[in-house]
C-alpha cells in the first residue's frame, strides 16, 4: 500500500462515505486535532510513569481513533435510508466515559484538594499533560461547532470534554508520584 495517493494535491481530502471537502473544512480541522491530541498522549505513555497510567493512555489512544472515525464520517453517507449504520463505524459507549471519570476520583481520592488554579510545569512529563489538555480542549471547541453544524453522537463530544478533565486530573497526579512542585496560581494585587 503506498503512502501518497495524490488525490489530496488540489487541498481536498475524503471523508468516510467517500465525499470529498477542502482540508481545511470543519470537519477536517476537528479530526486532526484529535489526532494531535493522540500523539501528544503517546508522548505521556512514553514517559517513566506508573503502568496502570501507561495502560489506561493506551486505552485512550484507542477510543481516540474511533472519535476521529465518527468526526471523519460524512452523516449523509454514515447510515442506510431505514437508519441502519452502513459503514459499521464504531461508537463511544457511557462506560469509555465512566472509564475516564473512575480514573479521576481514584487519582482525585490520593490529592490534596485543590484550592487555586495551577501553572501548568513542574517536570516535563506534567507539562506534557498540560499541553494534551490543552490540545483536547481546542478538539472539544472545534468538535463542539461541528457539531453545531452536523451533529453526531453526543457520547463522542462528552468523551472528549471529559478527557481534557482526565487530563488535568492525570497531570496533578503525576506532579504528587513525580514529586514536583505543584505551583498555584495566586493573582496580584494591584498596589
């Protein structure tokens, strides 16, 4: 299989359902985010941090794959005219979610209660979450006007706002194993 297909030189590409738009269609731009949000969560997993972090990551990377499906996947052509899925594309399911929200009481239940915001930094791997985070809350905006415009499965957009708390949740718990200086955020007063 080779890489290039030249298909995409005159700047459009295909979606799933083989409708062809602009590459810097909405749509485009919501999916590809979330592909740089994956490798940016790649570059967490690759880090020396505990196993059951690196293996939850994985798990993330994976449902991450089919949130990029279902934003890839043009609507008109995602189902039959008797509502039948006619590409099989997979779905977020309440427990992808409940995966992540049980991961950050557990995480939650070993930190101290958080009373300021946090600079992001610390230790690298910490600001690797903090730029995941980051990038994941730009995929929500984008995702979030996609959908707007051509909604799809809401468990997809509530997976992706409730990653980015994942995420936040992930970096404090690594500052605390990695025992580095969590620094809070204390606006000045003017003087």
């Amino acid at each position: 299989m080779k890489i290039y297909t030249k298909t995409g030189d005159k700047g459009t590409t295909a979606l799933f359902g083989g409708t062809r738009v602009p590459k810097h269609h909405i749509r485009i731009e919501s999916y590809g985010t979330i592909d740089e949000l994956n490798s940016h969560i790649g570059l967490i997993r690759d880090q020396a941090i505990d196993p059951i972090h690196k293996s939850v990551l994985m798990e993330i990377q994976d449902r991450l794959f089919t949130v990029g499906a279902i934003l890839a996947t043009d609507p008109e052509k995602a189902t039959l005219k008797n509502g039948k899925d006619r590409l099989n594309i997979p779905k977020i399911s309440e427990a992808d979610i409940k995966l992540l929200e049980d991961n950050m009481d557990s995480m939650n239940a070993a930190l101290p209660p958080m009373t300021h915001f946090v600079l992001p930094g610390g230790h690298q791997t910490v600001s690797f979450c903090h730029i995941a985070r980051t990038v994941c809350r730009r995929a929500e905006r984008l995702a979030s006007h996609l959908n707007d415009i051509e909604p799809f499965q809401p468990e997809t957009l509530m997976y992706i706002n409730r990653l980015s708390d994942y995420l936040f949740v992930l970096a404090r718990k690594l500052s605390h194993e990695l025992q580095a200086e969590e620094i809070k955020w204390i606006p000045k007063k003017e003087s």
